[in-house]
C-alpha cells in the first residue's frame, strides 16, 4: 500500500490538511490536490463553532494530540443563550466550553490557514487549481460535501454590538434546524441554518434577522450575503480498494445540528494513520469504535425531535437552561444508549442523506440547494 512512503490527498479542507499533517509528521511524501484556488473557497471569514460536547476530551487538547497546533483564533463559549418557538429567552452557563467560536476563510487566524500553514511548514505540497478525479495509486479522499442536507443563509457584517452567541430554535425561522447570531470584535455572523423547505431560503434569512433585530437590538453594517450547505450519513463503508474517504466526503456530521469539523479533522487523522500503518481496514475500525454509536444516536434525536412539536421543544431547552451542568447535558444527549441503536434501523430512512436526490422544484431555480445540487453533479469523481 506504502512502497514509496507517498501519501495523494484530494482536497484541501480541514480533513484533508489534517490528514497531510500527520502523514508528514511521519516522514511521507505528501501531496495534496485541491480543485479550487486556495483553501475554503466555500467561506469568507465566518464564524463557526468548533464543538466540545460530544467527548469528554476537550477538542483543543484533542487536536494537540494528533500533532495538530491549535495556532488558528478559537474563542471559549462556556455560556449558553438560546430562545425558545415561543420568543422565550433561556439562558445557562458551564464550567467547561461548550464549543469554540473559529473562522473559516483565507484570512490570518481562519482555522484553514493555520492548518494549511503548518502542512507547508512540514514539506507538503499543495497543489491548488488541481482537481482529480482518480488517485490511481491509492490515498485519502476528502472532497467536501458530496450532497445537501442542509444548508446555511445568513449575513457577514461589522458591529459595534458587544461579543455574543444567541440560538433560536423556531420552525418558522429556520425548519428543522435552528437560527443564530454569533459577534466577536465587531465582526458577525447571522444565519438561518435549515434541514427543510430550501427553495424559501430568503423568507427565513429574513425572518431571521428580523427576529434577531427585535431581540438583540443588534444593526448590521456592511453586511455581505453567505451561504454554505452540508451533508450527513452514517457511512456503510470508507474504505473502496486503496481509497479511505474523511470528513464530509465520507458523509462525516453532526445529524441533529450539523457540526462537522470535529468529524472532519479526527477522521483525516485516523485516516492518514491507517494508512501509515499499510491497513486500510483499520480506518473503519477506528471511525466505527468513536463515531458510529455516536452518530446512530444524532439520528434517532433528529428524527424525535422533528416530530416533537412546539410545546415539547420548549420543554427540553427549558431543561438545558435548568441544569446545572448543560455540558454534562448535552453530552449524554449524544452518547450511544441501546434504545438509541434499537429505535436506529426504524428511523434510518427517514434521516437519509439527500446526496442522490437530484429533483429540482423549479426550473433555473438558483436557490443554495439547487445551485449545490448542480456544483455536486459537477464534481463527482475520485
């Protein structure tokens, strides 16, 4: 699998570089082939939440444990605001962060220069401009979402507003998913990140920064339009002959709220590691015993919280603000529990990736979903 201790890596995302930073570490020869012209084409700077809750091992520390400095800007939220569908403002606090506040972008302190800076500093090659569709000789695939299950539309802006993180979990501002507002230093973020009913994207982007306007009392400046999108699926398999597919190439993400960087950079090391080792099986060995359990039971609270309604909703983020540790909460929101892995096959369906949905409602629709839709089928290879 190794006879010329050369690693090939498609793409250039914070699984791919991560990836790239542990073969190097180990002496290899890597080469990483990134279609677009430099790293996180898909983003402009902003904010996004680097989540602590699903492990007991803080995601910093996790990260210098795969040899990976932390050197990009990653701001502590031990605190938690949150409205409830009824406007209802619920706030708790813990001990230990519950995510760190990071960038995405090209710019300095973005988590995907600092990950792009230290592969270089090890000798890696990054070739950007370089799209491939096959790695004939075996190597690591880390393309980036292949499908949308969900997507994110929402403002970049300049604030003079205090620092501050705020949710909404509303049906009417963001379906199935959740709505926010995250400040830092005059810079901001505002979205509508949903699961449902794509094609009325604007509607919520504005009912969004109206619901937050009257809330917050927050006023954007110089506000820039984004979008992003993403997919989930809990992978039958990784590995293809000498292929090891990570992060959300892989269909690697949150179910339930869509965080997916933890997946993407733990993957692309497990990934790299297996195949340092010459044992491509031993990548599946290695997602299966950390996430699979994990991302079986992200499903099943998908599913039940998508068929809870309002009233019922209120009462579960009324208990996070209640307890006293949300952390410990949401933690064991997310641990494997047998009833979890029995209730999975009979909800698997209904959680299923959109990655081959091709149907698109309106035609020359340019929607985030169907403009994702055509960029994926596009893209497809490797």
């Amino acid at each position: 699998m190794i006879p010329n201790r050369e690693l090939h890596i498609a793409g250039a995302g914070p699984a791919g570089l991560a990836a790239a930073i542990t073969a190097a570490q180990a002496g290899f020869t890597v080469v990483v082939h990134e279609k677009e012209s430099d790293v996180a084409g898909r983003f402009h700077g902003d904010f996004q939440g680097l989540e602590n809750w699903t492990s007991s091992t803080d995601i910093i520390s996790e990260i210098e444990s795969m040899g990976i400095e932390p050197s990009f800007d990653h701001i502590p939220h031990h605190d938690l605001v949150c409205f409830d569908p009824s406007g209802r403002k619920l706030s708790a606090s813990s001990s230990r962060p519950l995510y760190y506040l990071v960038r995405r972008g090209t710019g300095a302190g973005t988590l995907d220069r600092a990950l792009l800076q230290q592969a270089l500093d090890l000798g890696v090659t990054v070739r950007f401009g370089d799209r491939v569709d096959h790695l004939p000789e075996g190597g690591i695939v880390a393309t980036g979402p292949r499908g949308v299950d969900a997507i994110a539309v929402g403002y970049l802006f300049e604030t003079g507003a205090p620092n501050g993180a705020w949710v909404a979990i509303d049906r009417q501002l963001a379906p199935g998913g959740y709505a926010y507002l995250l400040i830092h230093d005059g810079q901001g973020t505002l979205a509508s990140c949903m699961f449902e009913d794509f094609h009325r994207e604007a509607v919520y982007l504005e009912r969004t920064l109206a619901f937050f306007s009257s809330k917050v009392g927050v006023e954007l400046e110089n506000r820039r339009r984004f979008s992003g999108y993403g997919n989930f699926e809990l992978p039958r398999t990784t590995v293809q002959g000498q292929l090891l597919t990570v992060g959300e190439a892989a269909g690697f993400q949150d179910t339930l709220w869509g965080f997916g960087l933890r997946y993407a950079l733990v993957t692309g090391h497990m990934a790299a590691r297996a195949y340092l080792a010459g044992s491509a099986e031993s990548y599946e060995e290695m997602w299966r015993r950390r996430f699979a359990g994990q991302m079986r039971s992200a499903a099943v609270n998908r599913y039940l919280f998508g068929i809870a309604g309002d009233r019922a909703l209120s009462w579960v983020l009324g208990r996070v603000a209640a307890h006293g540790d949300p952390h410990a909460w949401l933690h064991r929101l997310y641990a494997p529990k047998l009833w979890k892995a029995a209730l999975y096959p009979l909800v698997e369906k209904r959680v299923a990736s959109r990655r081959h949905h091709k149907e698109c409602l309106t035609a020359g629709c340019d929607c985030t979903w169907c403009r994702c839709q055509r960029h994926n089928e596009l893209a497809e290879g490797v």
